[in-house]
C-alpha cells in the first residue's frame, strides 16, 4: 500500500510521564530523512521511516539525533492506518545525548 509520511511529528495525548515533558519541553524540531515501505501483503506493509530529532539542551548548543522507528500499517478501504510500531531504546537514547 502506498504511505504518504506525516508532514510533522504528532504528539501522544497520553504525555504523562516526567520523560514525556522533559523532551516536549525541549524538542524543537523533527523531520523525516527518508521512508521505505516493505511490503507484507495486499492490506500490510512496515513503513521504515528514518527521522532526526532537534533538541535544546540545558547550558549546551542544540543537539540533532538520528533514529528509526518501523511502522506497522494496514490499508482497508484505501485509508493507511499505523497499528504498531517497533524502536529502540528512546530514553537511552535521550539520556546518551543530554536530554534527559
């Protein structure tokens, strides 16, 4: 199924967490390198989207962060829906580069 990529980063309502308003607080910016959809079947595919994050840290320059997550997506009706996802670690990740 064709995927078009979301024009922006949509943040969960569920942000409950201290990690969740650490990072939305200085997260300035997320934008989509590239995607590549794998085909499952004539209703699945995984979209593999490789994003970079742009951070501000406390008393540092900002800091842009590469990462990959893999969309799980069925099309029925001809509307795309993501049902699932697959990352790494992302508090690792913020923790390694000072966000955290």
């Amino acid at each position: 199924p064709s995927l078009h990529p979301p024009s922006r980063a949509q943040p969960t309502p569920e942000t409950n967490s201290k990690l969740d308003r650490n990072w939305g607080q200085r997260q300035k910016e997320m934008r989509i390198r590239n995607v590549r959809l794998s085909p499952i079947d004539e209703h699945h595919c995984v979209a593999h989207v490789a994003w970079t994050a742009t951070y501000a840290r406390k008393d540092q320059s900002k800091v842009a962060i590469d990462f990959d997550v893999h969309y799980l997506v069925q099309k029925l009706d001809g509307e795309p829906k993501v049902f699932g996802w697959i990352s790494d670690d992302e508090q690792a990740l913020l923790r390694k580069h000072g966000i955290v």
